[in-house]
C-alpha cells in the first residue's frame, strides 16, 4: 500500500497527460460529446461501490459546478434494486477500479437495460465492465494490488475533473480563465502531491498516528468537497486499521450526532475548501468545546487560520477547488497507514476484505 500511495504523481501523470492537447484542451479519448449531445442528457447517473463511490461523491460536486447538469450518485448495490429513473436520456457514469465488481457490473446492466448511454472510468485493461460499457476512459494507474485502494481512486478523481471540464467546455458552462486555470492546476497536480510528500506535515504524520492509535471511534467532519473527501479518509482508516470511523457532513452534526462527541473524541476536521471555511471552523469550534481532540487538514493559505483553533495541522498546498480532493487524500492516506501500522493490522490484505468482489 505505500508503495502504491507513493506511486500516485506518477499515476496521475500517466492517467492526464496522453488527455492534454497541445492547444491546452482535454481530450477525452474517443468520447467526442457535442453540445447537442449532451444537451441531450437530463440527468447524470455515477454509479459504484466502496472507494469507488466515494469517487463519485465527489465527481457530483465537481460535474455539477461545472456542467450544470443534475448529477445523481448511488451505491451500485442500491441503485440495481430501486426501479431507478434510468433512460435514453440519462449518461450513466461507472466507475471500478477492477472492473469485475458483481454489484457496479450489474448497475451498469441494468442502465443499459434502460437505454442509458454507458461511459466507464476503469483501471483493468479489457475488463468486463470495460467491455460491457459504450465508452472506457482508463486509469493508468497499473497494477493496484493493495486492498485498500489509493492509486485507482486518485486517478480517478482525475478522470472526473477532466469530464467535468470537457463537459462544462462544450456546454459553455465553465468561463474559458476558469477552464484554462484548472487544466493548469491539473497538470502540476504530481508535482504538488510530490512537494506535499516532501514537506514537513508530511512528515508529521506518524507522529500524529502514534498519538491517536488506541482511540476506538474517529469522525471525520466536513463540507462539501471536504466531506466528500471525508468519506474516502473514513474508509482507510476502517478498513486498514479497523477502529471504526465515520464521516459526517459538519453542518448536520448538531442534528444529532454531536451529541457523540466527548472529552477525547478524535474529529478529523476537513477544513481545504474555501468557499465554507469559516462555516468549517465554526464546527471545529463547536467540537472543540464538547472536549474533542481535533487534527486539521488545510490548505497552504488557510493554515494560519486554522493553526489559532487547532493545534496539530496538516497543510497540503493550495490548488484549483476542484482538485483539493486529490491532494487532500495523500495525508489521510498515510494516517490510516501509520495508524494501521501501529496497530500491527495485516495493511495489505486487511481482514474479510477482497481486492474485487465480483460475487454479491
Ligand atoms: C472493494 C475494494 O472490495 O471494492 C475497494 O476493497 C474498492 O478498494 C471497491 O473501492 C470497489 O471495487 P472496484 O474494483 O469496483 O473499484
């Protein structure tokens, strides 16, 4: 799993740079949607499991924003038994790191079923989804061997901001500075994720993991691309580690499950999207002060802010909006690692876990 977790600049290099042109402009492989075409679409369907889905979580945020076509995402393994709203005019979008899952396989059927137009964002070269779906982008992120995945999600999470730019580009929907702007931040992306695995909150992290180890139940709180990032930081730390974990939408803890919130209660407070900063340490206070013991990942320019609440900050360096995702996930990565390794858990083949479950 480090190996692959330090494998992702060259990953994500591999996966984005044969889908820039000369001119700047996102290629999407063969996929040549026209304006009409997509105008065509009234609704955008990300269907997936496990990290995977967590992938699309954030792909909604990202497409919407950009698009301004209604995204809707959904656990493979609901959405083939709820009599989904699926038709001709629907773009289903399919993600899979293996592209053998029994539950996405069988999401991807039953749109096709529907007459849904089928594109599929797979890692496995030839694989079945990639060979039952009416159009693949590939992850080149090579072989992921490690359960828990790393590579494949952040290569991901690269395909994803390119649809949603090429989308909002022939849609009109994204500014052209905007655009421009993002596919910029996109290409640097490796070297700023190697400059984080240089620096010092890099380099921090064990430490931090030496601390909190022994706790048995760790939120992960956040707004929008934060807490769908969230999401993903949760599910490492669950599945290498197996303190359980979960991660909550900040805004809706005081409906609730703040009241779970103690002396020593570990929060992992997601604070890099700036739009909701103050929103987002408003409920690091609101934590704070029920006894919580909060680590903080923020960006580059929010740190300073950040460190007058929090004491143990995580700084990843700032980049377009729509990529702080990919960035964000390096440091919880290597906290689930850390902690997992503190643990002595088994990190590569964590217990009662498949690599691809292709049974349901
Ligand atoms: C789980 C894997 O079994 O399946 C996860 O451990 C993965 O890492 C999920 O996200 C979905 O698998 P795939 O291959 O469809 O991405």
């Amino acid at each position: 799993m480090m190996k692959e977790i330090m494998e992702q600049p060259q990953a994500i290099s591999a996966t984005i740079s044969p889908r820039i042109g000369n001119d700047g402009r996102i290629i999407l492989d063969g996929i040549a949607l026209t304006q009409e075409e997509l105008q065509a679409f009234n609704r955008i369907f990300i269907l997936a499991c496990g990290s995977a889905y967590h992938v699309g979580v954030v792909g909604k945020y990202v497409i919407e924003q950009a698009a301004r076509i209604p995204v809707e995402v959904d656990i493979a393994s609901e959405f083939r038994y709820r009599m989904p709203l699926v038709d001709e005019r629907s773009l289903v979008l399919i993600i899979s790191q293996s592209g053998e899952t029994a539950d996405t396989l069988a999401a991807l059927r039953e749109a096709k079923s529907h007459g849904a137009r089928v594109i599929s964002i797979v890692n496995v070269v030839g694989s079945t989804i990639a060979r039952e779906s009416d159009d693949v982008l590939y992850t080149w992120a090579g072989p992921e061997i490690a359960v828990a995945t790393t590579k494949a999600y952040s290569t991901q999470l690269a395909v994803l901001d390119m649809i949603g730019l090429a989308f909002g580009e022939a849609l009109g929907t994204v500014k052209k500075e905007e655009y421009n702007e993002a596919v910029a931040e996109l290409q640097k992306l490796p070297e700023k994720m190697e400059q984080f695995l240089a620096s010092e909150s890099c380099e921090a992290i064990p430490k931090y993991a030496s601390q909190y180890f022994n706790h048995n139940s760790v939120f992960f709180i956040g707004r929008n691309l934060d807490y769908a990032l969230g999401l993903e930081g949760s599910l490492k730390l669950k599945e290498i580690s197996y303190i359980h974990s979960e991660a909550y939408a900040s805004g809706e803890l005081k409906h609730g499950t703040i009241s779970l919130i103690e002396d020593g209660t570990l929060v992992i407070a997601l604070g890099t999207y700036a739009p909701l900063f103050d929103k987002a340490m408003s409920n690091v206070v609101e934590v704070k002060a029920r006894g919580a013991d909060v680590l903080a990942l923020a960006t580059e320019s929010h740190r300073g802010e950040m460190a007058k609440t929090v004491e143990n900050v995580i700084t990843i360096p700032d980049t377009a909006q729509m990529l702080l995702p990919s960035l964000g996930v390096v440091p919880l990565q290597l906290l689930a690692y850390y902690i997992a390794l503190q643990r002595g858990c088994d990190i590569d083949k964590p217990r009662n876990l498949a690599k691809s479950v292709t049974v349901e």
